[in-house]
C-alpha cells in the first residue's frame, strides 16, 4: 500500500454513508493536509504551466472557454497515482458508498479561469458519460483552491440520485434523449418552488465531497476576479462493474473503444 501521511480519514464512516444515502453526496473536511496536498496542487500546476507536454493516450489537457480540464494525471508517477493507488483511501470509498470494495478507474482535473462568465457547467450527472455501470460508482472530488459562491462551487440537488433516472449530458441540448434516458428537469424551478433544496458547502484546499454517480449537481462561472478555481477528482466503482456503451460514452483514458465490450467485466486495474 502507498502511505499517505497527510491523507485525514474519518474514524467513524457510518454518519457519512447515511448522508450519502440520502443525499448523494457528502463533504469530509480536511481530508488532505501537509506535504501531500501541496504535492497534488504542485503536479498540476506543473503539467499545466508545460500545457500538456508529453501529453499521450492516458493523459492529456484541453482547454475550453473558461476553464482546462486534464485528464488521467493519475497515469503519471506522482501523488496523484499514489491517491489512486491507496488502499485506506478505497476502503473508505467502499465503507461510504455501501459495497465491499471500489476501485480507481478515472480522474480529472478542473481549472476554472478568474471571471469567466462562459466557464459554467449546467444542471446534469455524471453516469450517462461513463461507458461502464456497477453497483456503486463514487466520485472523489477534493478542492485544491478555495471554493466559495463566486468561486465555482459545486451545486447539488440533494436526493436527485434516489430514483435512478438517468439524463443525457447537459452538453447534448436534446429534448428527446436515447431510450432509457429522461429528459433533464427543470432544477432552478424546483428549488425556487421549495421542492428541492440547493446545496453546496465553501471549501479550503484539502477539504473534499464524495458523490453519487447519480445526482445531479452543476458549477456556475467564476465569478472571482483574481483566482482560479482548481480541484481534482478521481472516480472509483466497484468490484462488479461491466462495460456499457451508448452515444452519451466518453473515452476512457488508454482504453481503445474496440475493448469496450459490452457486459464484459472491466479491467481489474486501469493504471499500467
């Protein structure tokens, strides 16, 4: 196992899981200090200020009016891998999302630029982008940068993960989706009408939220005029999860899209 010093886990995960139940989401304060998180804020800054460099199939970076994304930094020798690779964080993963085990199969990178008002990300979840389905699929999204209502923050509709729905990506604009999909509720109705609750939490480096692959959140612009918003979030799944593959799929770092067969189980690790 890779030991992280500065990585705080919780003694007692039961308050936690029975938030994440009900809501879909739950922040844990503090969950990276010290040596450890400056490390993470040093390698992304690294790779960013090269702007790719070495950029191969696993890892890579793209800019987008507003903010940069890179993807698959865990791919690369450094403390993101070591996040990725550590047991106690896995455990932790599993004990809150209710399964035996989980493990790392994805991350990101995101920068939203200072007062960008085209940064913004729309209502949506994450599931319909992943070309893989499990039990459980947990999102570790952990702030680099402080976070508060100018800065980015994440927004979620708590307990919109319950039903199971699914809503194709806020980037598709169809008003009739694949089968299986819905289209995507009307969220600032329902939260002004009192039916659903907006919920998001200010954040310092290190402080982090575990969230349902379900629940539908969304990012406003950046509206600090001189600090980016940065943060980093690993996805983990699962011991059963499979392949699954519609037009809504987004690549998975390093895995050609001809491996992707669907019902087969995944790979048991996706760093080589």
């Amino acid at each position: 196992m890779t030991m992280l010093p500065d990585l705080i886990l919780p003694d007692d995960v039961s308050t936690l899981a029975a938030r994440y139940a009900e809501d879909g989401v739950v922040p844990v304060r503090g969950l990276l200090r010290g040596d450890l998180l400056a490390a993470l804020i040093a390698q992304v800054a690294a790779f960013r200020a090269g702007d790719g460099e070495g950029a191969d199939a696993r890892t890579s970076v793209k800019h987008l009016p507003g903010r940069s994304i890179v993807r698959g930094l865990a791919h690369r020798a450094g403390p993101m891998r070591d996040l990725a690779e550590n047991d106690a964080v896995a455990r932790f993963l599993a004990a809150i999302a209710g399964v035996p085990s989980v493990r790392y199969w994805n991350d990101l990178t995101l920068a939203y630029a200072p007062a960008a008002p085209a940064g913004e990300s729309a209502w949506h979840h994450d599931i319909p982008a992943f070309p893989l389905r499990a039990q459980a699929m947990p999102t570790l999204w952990i702030a680099l940068s402080d976070v508060d209502w100018d800065s980015s923050p994440l927004v979620f509709a708590p307990g919109s993960h319950k039903d199971g729905a699914l809503y194709p990506p806020s980037t598709s604009g169809e008003a009739d989706p694949l089968p299986g999909y819905s289209v995507m509720p009307d969220w600032e109705a329902r939260i002004d009408s009192g039916e659903v609750e907006r919920l998001w939490w200010p954040m310092q480096p290190g402080d982090a939220v575990v969230m349902h692959s379900h629940v539908v959140h969304c990012t406003p612009a950046n509206r600090n005029e001189e600090h980016e918003r940065v943060s980093i979030l690993t996805r983990w799944l699962s011991g059963d999860a499979v392949w699954h593959r519609d037009a809504y799929s987004t690549p998975v770092p390093g895995i050609p899209e001809r491996d992707w067969k669907p019902g087969a189980p995944a790979p048991t690790s996706f760093l080589t």
